[in-house]
C-alpha cells in the first residue's frame, strides 16, 4: 500500500503539522490502496507564505519563461500518462482506458491550449492617454473534486500559472494520489519553490482555511452548490475573488426532427459517462411526448448494452460510484423516483447480482418524469437518466430552463437553423449542439447555481488577472 505522507510546500517535501491520516479507498474492491497525511489550517499557513513569499519573482517572469515550463510540465505529463490514468482509475474508479484518455489526457490537452493563450494575450495596451495593464492577481487557493481529479486541478493550475500567480491546493481526499504524481512533475520540471504548494486534507479544515485565509487573494472551487455557498461565504470576509464550478442537472432537448437512433445513444452515454459522476452530465432528456415510447426503448437497449465493473476488466464502460456514501446517495433517489411515480424502464436500486463487491449502481433510466419531481430537480450524481415528455418546442425550452442550474446543454434537431435557434434560448455556460464533440478551447462554466466565472480559454486565463489603468502614460 503506498504511503503520502509529507506535504509539498515551497519547493520540498515536508512533514505535516497535522498529523492525521486517510486511507485512499478503491471503491472497485472496497479495499485500502494508499495513505495520506491531512494536514491542518497550521500547513496552509506555512504554504500561504511560500506562496506569498514566491509570487513577486514569479509574477515577473517574462511570457517566454512560464510558456516554457509550462510547454515542460505538459511533457513530463505526457511521459507518465498511463500512470497517472491507472492511479485515478484505482481511487476513484473509472475504467482504465477512458481514465488513460479522459482523466490523464485531457490535463495535458489543457495545459498545452494555455501556451499559445498565454504567448498571444494582449497584457498592456493602450487606450488613449491610458495604458492598460493586466497582472496576476496575487496568491489563489484551489479546492477540488474526485470526478475528475487532474483535470480540475489542472484547470485551475495552468491559468494560475500563465497569469504569473502562486497557488496553494487542496485536492480531494478520495481522490488525491493523482495531485502527488502532479506535485512531483512540477517540481522535475523546475518550478521555482513556493510557487505550487500541496496540502492534503480536510475541507472542513484545510478547505475553510484556504477560504477565509487573508493572505489568499483568489479562491476557486469545483465541487458541490452547497460547498460553494460556505467556500462564497469565508471567502467573503477578505473581499478575495471568487470563481465556483458547481452542480448542474444539463437538458438533453430531442426535437421533432432530430435523428433518435443517433440522438438517444449519445445522449445515454453522455449521461452514463464517468459512471453519471459528471457534473455536466446531460441526465434530462426531453423529448417529444409522441416519441416517448420509441425514445424508452433505444434509451433502455442502450442502458443494458453498457459494461459494469472493475476498473481494469476489459471492455468495461461503467464504474463504481467513488465511495459508498455516494452510492447510498444515487440509490436514494432511484427510490425516490419509484416513490414519485416515474416509470422505472431499466435498473434500480439493488446492488448487480454479479458484483457483490464495489460502491456499483445499476445503470437506470426513468420515463414519464415530470419536472416537479425531485429526480428532475436535484443533482443525482450516478448513472440515472431521466425522459421527460413535451408537446411543443416552446415547452420543451421551458422544461430545459426550469432548473436552479445552468452548467451545460444539448439539443438535437435536423435542421441546423432550428438547433441553433434553440440552443441560444437555452441559460447554460455551454450548449451541444447535435452531439458536438467536446472542444478544449472553449469557456466552460455555469449560469444560475451552476457557478461564477470561466475555466479554460482566454476568459480562463483573465480569471486570475487584475486590470491597472496608469493614466498619463501616453502624454497628449
């Protein structure tokens, strides 16, 4: 079993003051893989200094020279991808192959788009007599999830970074061997001390203190609406910034004329992605109600054609459910859903016959939902779709806006004008159009509940930037 058991602060690998410790559980097998150290608010005050203390030299670096070394992370990324694909797919589950391709690759896809982001942003120009100029914002505190564990962390790292910031993370403790790996690249790579620092543990701890931390100018967090209400509400006491990629409950909207065969095997498996623990899932399909029943049954042949099981047994699409506090949580609401009247098409709540061990749930899809229930309302987190029925188009935009949420959408239709037409008429930060594939170059980030701010992009990177209007640079 691998132990973690240090801390990285300022450029070494330190003893913790904290010194409690987790056990990383694979929620496959149920068993113990690794140990980590929790570090304390104690920790986060000594990696707020490194940071505090690295931040003048590194936000002066030339653009040249963090290009450079980001251009190396994302080598040396790249030479441990498998690695860093299996290590995620032991803590928290997802199949090997898509970790390999999802979890490890799109890290360094991102990490690679900040480059020639960072080479081409504009951060001085003029506007008459004033010169504009745009600079690192200062100190961030990054708290992340367990879905996706490095692409979170690098979302927030590699803007950070190219804007000329020093961070402090506090990644997700079960899911967080993954940020070690990352902790030890940096460091071969050459970063200079203090200018990433790691500290495991706890987010009623380590997380608040990151929070409510004076010395942090900057917090972003993904994770849950409600972590990001206590994250809003600490952070609020220094006036820092704020940016909070949150939970969402994404429409799928089929119009009349959209191509169902095509249209509902997509959008299951966009929904069963990562085992439903995505919080861009699209797990509402709405539907014409006159397709409904040929929509039921291309949803349920797709749903039981699906893999489950362990993370490294071949052809295997869907995994566990990352502990078994979030599969108590799924097959709650697929109670409720029974309780509520929804029809269960396929799945259920029971653990799969031939997998009594691991946090599984079943693969489930529910139809004639209606959007009072509270499986069409409130984030479930597993693979469970919901089909909801409409009779007309303008009902069917109303049911996709009808939600607290507002993080991704889809829509389907056979004429592009029309797709178009309705997906500008959808409040969500994205919005697919006829299964577009995912597009690492563009903003993402939520409307209503959903979130503040951008990840990814130029309007990423300009999170972690402060404006400076010198006026009377440019004399008359």
């Amino acid at each position: 079993m691998k132990e973690r058991l240090n801390l990285y602060i300022n450029g070494r690998w330190v003893e913790p003051v904290g010194k409690g410790t987790v056990k990383v559980v694979n929620p496959c097998s149920e068993e113990a893989i690794a140990t980590i150290a929790m570090g304390n608010e104690e920790d986060v005050d000594r990696a707020v200094s490194a940071a505090r203390e690295a931040f003048p030299a590194w936000s002066r670096t030339t653009v040249a020279e963090r290009a450079a070394l980001m251009a190396r992370i994302s080598s040396a990324m790249a030479a441990r991808q498998n690695e860093i694909g299996d290590t995620i797919a032991a803590e928290m589950g997802m199949p090997a192959p898509w970790s390999r391709m999802i979890q490890a690759g799109l890290p360094i896809a991102t990490l690679n788009s900040f480059v020639p982001i960072l080479e081409n942003y504009p951060f001085e120009y003029d506007m008459g007599r004033t010169r504009i100029v745009k600079e690192a914002i200062g100190v961030c505190g990054f708290i992340t999830p367990w879905n996706y564990p490095l692409h979170q962390i690098i979302g927030k790292v590699a803007p950070a970074l190219a804007a000329g910031c020093t961070m402090v993370l506090k990644p997700s403790q079960l899911a967080p061997l993954n940020a070690f790996i990352l902790a030890e690249i940096l460091e071969k790579a050459g970063l200079p001390p203090g200018v990433f620092n790691l500290v495991s543990g706890a987010g009623s701890r380590v997380g608040q203190a990151i929070a409510s931390h004076p010395e942090i100018d900057m917090v972003s967090l993904t994770g849950s609406t409600q972590s990001g209400i206590l994250v809003a509400r600490a952070a609020a006491q220094t006036i820092k910034r704020v940016t909070l990629e949150l939970g969402g409950k994404s429409p799928n909207v089929l119009l009349k004329d959209a191509d169902f065969p095509v249209a509902v095997r997509k959008g299951v498996h966009q929904c069963y992605l990562n085992s439903g623990q995505t919080c861009t899932a699209l797990s509402r399909m709405i539907v014409p109600a006159e397709k409904q029943e040929d929509v039921v049954v291309l949803a349920r042949e797709a749903a039981e054609s699906m893999v489950m099981g362990d993370a490294f047994a071949d052809g295997v699409f869907l995994g566990p459910m990352v502990d078994r506090q979030q599969q108590q949580s799924v097959r709650a609401y697929i109670e409720t859903g029974i309780r509520e009247g929804a029809t269960l098409v396929t799945g259920g709540p029971e653990q799969p016959d031939y997998l009594p061990k691991g946090f599984f749930v079943r693969p489930t899809v529910f139809s004639n939902v209606r959007t009072d229930m509270v499986i069409a309302r409130e984030e479930i987190f597993g693979p469970v779709l919901c089909i909801l029925p409409y009779r007309s188009e303008e009902e069917a935009i109303e049911i996709a806006n009808d939600s607290v949420y507002g993080l991704s959408g889809s829509v389907w239709s056979g004429d592009i004008e029309r797709a178009r037409s309705a997906a500008k008429r959808i409040r969500s930060g994205q919005v697919f159009i006829n299964g577009a594939d995912f597009d690492i170059d563009a903003p993402a980030g939520g409307y209503k509940q959903s979130g503040i701010g951008r990840e990814r992009s130029k309007y990423g990177l300009e999170e972690y930037l402060e404006i400076k209007a010198v006026i009377g640079h440019n004399p008359a």
